[in-house]
C-alpha cells in the first residue's frame, strides 16, 4: 500500500475545474510530447488524423482545467499515463475510486448497456469514423482486462490515517463483464459517462469516441456533462467567428473542427520554435488563461444553487454575449483602444465657430487602453484566440 501524492480522493476534487479524461488521451500526449522538438506540422493536420485529433483535445483540456483527472489504477497498469503526469506533474491526477462506487458503476453499466453489440456502423457515423472506433474499442478491451485484474495499491495521502479505507478491503469489485468482452460493445465507452456522472466532473470526450456517444446518448436520450470551458469557447466561436465568416460564403475557408486551444498552442510553438509542451505552458500560465479558467469555474459552481445563483449566472453570461458583440466587430476593441466620438459643435467657442463654418461634425477617436476593465479581463484569452499571436 503506497500513499501517493499523484492520487486524489473524491473529497478533495474541485468539480468546478476538473475534468475526467481516458488513458487514450494521455496516450497520445505521452507520445507526442516526450521528444521535445519544435513541431514541423501545419495546424491543419491537427483534423487529418485520429491521432491529431486526440492530441488537439487533450492539449486544450491541459489548457481549459486546472485539474485533469484519469482511474488511477491506470497509474499501476499504464506506462503512458505516468509518463503524461511527468510532463505535467501538478495537472494529470489519478482519481481514486472507492469499491463501493465502482461497484455501482459497474451495475448500472451492466443494466444500461450490457447487451448492446454493434456489428455495423450506427446511423450518423461514417466508415472512416468506424474504422477508428473500432481500432479504439479494440485497444480499450486489454485495458479494461488489466483494470478488471488489478487490486487498488495507490491511495491518496489524505487516506493515510486509515479510516477511509476500511470499506475498501479485498475482495475488490470487478469490472462488468460487458467491459472486457471481446465483441465491440457499448459498454466501455459507457463506463466513462457513468463515472463522470458519479464523480461530478465534466467528461472530456476523445474526438472520435464523441460521435459514438453522440449516437448512444441520442438513443438512452441524455446528455454528456460537457465542461463549462467548451461550451464558453462553442458560444463564442459561434458568435464571433461563424456569424462573421458566414457573411462571405465561398470566400473565407476555415476548419472550425479544430479546438481553437490547440490551434494556438501549436501556432505559439511554431513561431518560437519551441516545444509543444513549453507553449502548452505558456498559454496555460498567462495571465489571460488563468482569469479565464477563474471565471468558467465561477460559473460552473453556480449550477444548481437556486435562484440567486442563476441570475448571477445570467448576468455573467450578458456579459460574455457583450463582449462577443464588440469583438465580432473589431478584435481590437477594449483590448488596444477605446473608441469614443467626439462632437465638434460641443467644445467651448472654437464649436460654434465650426458649427458656423459647416464643419461641426463628430470625429471618431481610438483612445488607447493601457488596461482593460475588469469586466473584459476574464474574456481577453477568448480574444487571444481570434488574434495572430503576438512576439
């Protein structure tokens, strides 16, 4: 028994700023960060590949949460995901999970989505998207064999004294066989929603793996717990970004399908020919990022909290919708200068003798901004994804 400062117990999550990710995402990260070269790829390439498109998530998940959790049994039988807590050693936690909560997992994915089998691609999912699920699916089932085998041997410093541990003694809780069959079953990709749910935490889904929640969702007719970081960034691109590009049909090309996180972390790293995980850093570390994540989770700590808490969650959500106004219009505004017109007629006796001459007429003035209020602050990494970077 080893009490290990890489786990985290349930009692010490801060729900408001964790997401819950799979071994598949570390895996990748590991693998793509561990060399440390400047990346030679374009930033299109992110959306090519499964492999991209894994990299592109778990990337902006390092950049959106302050915590990202993963089973920490993945910790005794995963290589990878040791090696993606090295890179980021105060972000990447195992979650410890008591017996008696994956027992109800494990129950409640047996019920829901045991028998299901899928021989075929489900309706919306394409054959290049089912090929790779069913690559993912196939690596998840000796990961699961291996989490089904392994008794719990890391726990959270806190459960030191003891006590927390009485009800967590052999023999340990296994997983539902539906998990670590060999047909592809829905079953595996379930275990992640219903351990999400049961932890409190938003569930980062793998960008291949989403479509086939998509279609299982759709059918049991529930939603995924989405972080609240993802659906700020999905309502601003929305504002900003698509309503613009859409007013010139044909002539503006760009792939939205990329999270914007990613795309800026890679574009920083590219233009100071630096390592992935030295611009993943950075842009997690500025100033802007930080304020950022503080508002996401103040908002997502208001869930559920009645009726004050809503209004305060509808007035901070007015001013997001604000700031998507101005910024649709011009990126620069409230961030480099404030624009103010200035009406000629109403300065003290030079304006009636301009008012006289015909030349009374407002001027626009840009006053430049040597700090944004308040207000604006929280939302300036939002501003930092529509803007060419700067050196």
């Amino acid at each position: 028994m080893q009490f290990d400062p890489r786990i985290v117990s349930e009692e010490k999550l801060d729900r408001a700023k964790t997401a819950l990710v799979d071994t598949h995402s570390l895996y990748v990260l590991a693998k793509e960060l561990k060399d440390g070269g400047v990346p030679t790829f374009d930033v299109s390439a992110l959306a090519q590949s499964y492999g991209g498109r894994a990299f592109a998530n778990v990337i902006q998940n390092i950049v959106l949460y302050d915590t990202i959790i993963v089973d920490s049994l993945l910790f005794q039988v995963h290589s990878d995901v040791s090696t993606a807590c090295e890179l980021f050693p105060d972000i990447i936690k195992g979650i410890y999970v008591r017996c008696g909560v994956r027992r109800k997992i494990g129950g409640l994915v047996g019920n829901i989505a045991g028998w299901d089998r899928v021989d075929q691609p489900p309706f919306g999912i394409s054959r290049q998207e089912w090929g790779w699920l069913q690559l993912q699916d196939a690596s998840e089932k000796p990961l699961m064999d291996m989490l089904d085998s392994v008794a719990p041997d890391l726990f959270p410093p806190e459960y030191a004294a003891g006590q927390e541990l009485q009800d967590d003694l052999p023999p340990f809780p296994g997983l539902p066989l539906c998990c670590t069959n060999s047909m592809m079953t829905l079953a595996r990709a379930h275990f992640y929603l219903e351990l999400a749910r049961e932890l409190g935490v938003a569930l980062s889904i793998d960008p291949i793996r989403s479509r086939y929640f998509e279609v299982l969702l759709a059918r049991l007719r529930e939603n995924i717990q989405r972080g609240t970081p993802e659906k700020v960034l999905a309502f601003f691109e929305e504002r900003v970004l698509r309503q613009s590009i859409d007013q010139y049909p044909g002539l503006i090309s760009v792939d939205l399908s990329i999270p914007p996180v990613a795309e800026l972390v890679v574009t920083i790293a590219k233009r100071k020919r630096c390592s992935l995980h030295t611009a993943a850093l950075e842009v997690r570390e500025s100033k802007n990022a930080v304020r950022f994540r503080q508002w996401c989770a103040q908002l997502r700590a208001l869930e559920g909290q009645g009726r004050a808490a809503a209004k305060e969650q509808a007035e901070m959500l007015d001013e997001l919708k604000q700031v998507c106004e101005i910024w649709r219009k011009d990126v620069h505004e409230e961030v480099e200068y404030k624009t103010r017109r200035l009406n000629l007629e109403k300065l003290p006796l030079i304006g009636q003798v301009l008012k006289a001459l015909n030349m009374h007429e407002s001027v626009v003035i840009k006053d430049p901004v040597l700090r944004p209020s308040r207000r604006y602050s929280y939302f300036l990494f939002l501003n930092d994804l529509i803007r060419q970077p700067r050196n």
